[in-house]
C-alpha cells in the first residue's frame, strides 16, 4: 500500500514538472525571439554621410542665363607713374620752348642795339647786293635782323621780298658787305676759316652744313630762312641743324 502511494506522488509531480516544462519554454523562446531579433531598431546604412557644413562646390552654368549676355565696358586708365611720366614729359617741353623763345628775344633785342650803335663807313640801301661797306660782325647780324618777320622762305629764292631760301639769305647779306659767297650751303660750308667749336663762334660767323646755312647770332641762336612755316628768323642752333656742321669766318 505504501508502495502504491509512492508510485502515485512519483507521477504527481512528474505530471506537474511536466506541466511547468510545458508553459515556461514558448515563454523562453518568445523572450529569445524578441530580445535577439529586435537588437536593431533602424536599417543598416552603408552609404558615407556628406559633410552638411562643406560649402556647396558646382560648375555648372545654366545656358539660359542672362548675364551671360551682358558686355561689360571696364574703363582703361593709366597707372600713376604713366601720368607722372606724361607731365613730366610736358613741364620738360614748355621749359625748353620757353627758353627757345626767350634765347630769341635776347638775340631780337641784341640787333636792336646794335643797328643802333652800328656806324657804316658809308651809306647803303638794303635793297641792292653791290653796296659796299665796312664789315663787322655786329653789322652782319644787326643787318640779317632786319629780315626777321619780314622775308618769306623760298627754295630756289634770292630775294628779300618774294622770298629766298637759307643760302640766298646769307649770300644777300654778305653781298651787301661786298663779301662774295657761293650759291649753296655745301659750298658756303668750305669758304673762310674754319672755327674749331660753337663755344669759339662769334656773331657773324657762317653755321653750314650740305642741307642748311645760317648766320650766328650770338647765345647759341643763329639767324637763318629756315623753311616755309617759319621764314626768316632767329632759332636756336640745335633746332636749325639736326645733324653736323661747320663754322666759317669770312670776315
């Protein structure tokens, strides 16, 4: 009878762990199934995110634009040491025009005086080429003077009043000293004395290259027909001979 009633609480809770197996594994499974499948709450991403802070890089134009149309006119303008070297250039070529004409109104105001304080031997008009008188060389250039303003520029002329080119200028006023010279300035610049240098020059002298002639008026000016927009009149040296010459003494 004992035997019987061991065997019955045996089963009894055998039936009954069995029972307790039964329910608590869906339980384990479900909790494992929830836990293990839901450790991630947001799908992979495999792609690299942009930096949203980098500054936006495109070269791409639309084609329809409208600016692409529009001409801009930029102003040209010249840079401050390109004006200063303008000015300076300017202010340079008024100061030696200024001291052209300042030269020439020295030499105008030096024949005045000395047509004045000049006293020929005898008495002569300037409208003859044979009237012989004693030369000098402040006659020389108070006489050539008087033709300044006055005479036209004539190539080929001989004459004070129709005109006359620079060897018939100088040829008309010596001849009135009665000093002969040839017809050209080539020729005119092989006659007299040679005067080594402009610094030895005196008034009177013969300036002369193969192109041009003139007479020296003292202060670096020489009195000449030099061409037809200036006629006869004083010029500086270096502006009436470009090139080489020769200074003559025929007196």
């Amino acid at each position: 009878m004992k035997t019987i009633r061991k065997h019955i609480v045996i089963l009894a809770a055998v039936a009954v762990a069995g029972s307790l197996l039964s329910f608590t594994a869906p339980m384990a499974n479900a909790a494992d199934k929830d836990g293990v499948t839901s450790s991630r709450s947001f799908p992979k991403i495999n792609k690299t995110k942009k930096d949203l802070l980098a500054e936006s890089k495109s070269v791409d134009v639309e084609s329809d634009s409208s600016w692409l149309s529009t001409t801009m006119s930029v102003p040209k303008t010249k840079s401050s040491a390109e004006q200063q070297a303008e000015a300076q250039a300017a202010q340079e070529q008024a100061a030696r025009e200024q001291a052209a004409a300042a030269a020439a109104a020295q030499a105008s105001a030096a024949s005045r005086s000395q047509t004045r304080s000049a006293t020929p031997s005898t008495s002569a008009t300037t409208n003859t080429t044979t009237t012989t008188v004693n030369a000098s060389s402040s006659a020389v250039v108070s006489y050539a003077g008087q033709f300044v303003g006055v005479s036209p520029y004539v190539y080929g002329g001989t004459s004070p009043t129709s005109g006359w080119d620079c060897s018939g200028f100088t040829q008309y006023v010596f001849a009135h000293f009665g000093i002969s010279l040839p017809r050209t300035s080539g020729a005119q610049a092989t006659v007299g004395t040679a005067v080594g240098s402009l610094a030895d020059a005196q008034p009177g002298d013969l300036i002369a290259n193969s192109t041009h002639v003139g007479i020296y008026a003292g202060n670096g000016m020489v009195v000449n027909a030099l061409k037809p927009s200036v006629g006869t009149a004083y010029t500086p040296v270096q502006y009436a001979f470009s090139g080489g010459y020769s200074i003559r003494r025929v007196m």
